[in-house]
C-alpha cells in the first residue's frame, strides 16, 4: 500500500506530464459526468478553481454550466492563508475580482465574508483518492480542516482526473472522508457503499 507521500509524488507528476490536449480530453469528459448530478437542493456550493500550471480539474466549465441550469445556486471561493493553512470563504459573483495568488490559485480580492457553516455542497480538489473516498491533496490539511468545519449535512465531492488507487496506507483521524468522487469516466458515490 503507498502512503499519501507516494502518492502525492506520483500522480502530481503524473497529472503534470499529461499533454494538453489530454486534459482537455479529460475535463471535458468531467463535465459530461458533472452533468449527471442534481443539485437542485443546494443552496450555497463552495468551490475551489484550478491552478493550471499544476494542470488540475477545470471546475470554470463547472459553475458556467451550474449557473445555466441552477440559477438559485450560490457560489463561495477561498482565500488562502498559508501561514496558519487555513481558508476565508467570499460569496462569488459574477463581477468577483479573481487575483492569482503566490502558488497560483485563483482567489477573490474581496467580497461579501461567508462562514464554512454555510455551505451545503463543497467541491473539493485533490492529487488522488482511494476506494473507501479518502483524498490525497497537497499535503496541508487545509481542506480537512475546513470540512471539519461545516456542518454534518454538507455533502462532499471530489474531482479527479484519475480513478482510485486501492488504499491510502497512512490514512488518519484528522482526514475527512468525501461522500462522492467524480472523474471523467464515472461516479463515485461512497454513500452507498
């Protein structure tokens, strides 16, 4: 079994040696997979948006396509905070200022404040997942640390562009769980399983 480190090793240079027409190949059959979901229950989505220099899931074609069909669907963006690893949540707008920040991630330079409370759908990212819908990220914590902060009713979704290793070896009490993992070529749903 690998550990989060392989694996993080691994499939970032795995993702980061995909040609670009590949990826684009992927997202788009992301998206066609992201369209099978409902989400006419969700009232406030959090989101992260992709750093392409690391060549991660598109989640723009995502929320242009949800806001088409899901008008009543609010959208919420993270600011970083590397120091402490921790995230502030903004509502996002169509007219949200997006500003790159030093490790390449798109984030709003301002906006109207939201509490992790409020959130009822969170998309997350993530390098790869396992079979029992446990992630590997960049290592941080960030993320784990937000989710800990919804609330319980919060479903959980994780984008990848690869399909699942096994078994994450290293798994801990501090990681949580997704409910569900898309990817280009199915659902995940770990609700059921």
């Amino acid at each position: 079994m690998l550990t989060k480190k392989d694996i993080r090793k691994q499939y970032l240079e795995k993702r980061l040696n995909l040609p670009d027409d590949v990826i684009a190949t992927l997202n788009r059959e992301l998206l066609d997979q992201c369209r099978q979901l409902d989400l006419s229950a969700f009232r406030m989505a959090h989101i992260f948006l992709p750093i392409t220099e690391k060549k991660e899931a598109d989640t723009f074609a995502l929320v242009h396509w949800a806001r088409e069909v899901y008008p009543q669907l609010q959208w919420a963006l993270s600011r970083s905070d590397m120091r402490n690893a921790t995230m502030e949540h903004f509502l996002w707008k169509p007219e949200t200022v997006l500003v790159r920040n030093a490790y390449g991630i798109p984030e709003p330079a301002g906006g109207i404040p939201l509490l992790s409370s409020e959130m009822d759908l969170v998309f997350v990212p993530m390098l790869a997942f396992d079979k029992n819908g446990q992630r590997v990220g960049y290592g941080k914590g960030m993320y784990d640390r937000f989710l800990k902060e919804c609330l319980p009713t919060v479903t959980t979704i994780g984008l990848s562009l690869f399909e699942p290793v096994e078994t994450i070896a290293d798994v801990n009490e501090n990681d949580v769980p997704l409910h569900m993992v898309i990817t280009p070529q199915t659902i995940y749903d770990f609700k059921k399983s």
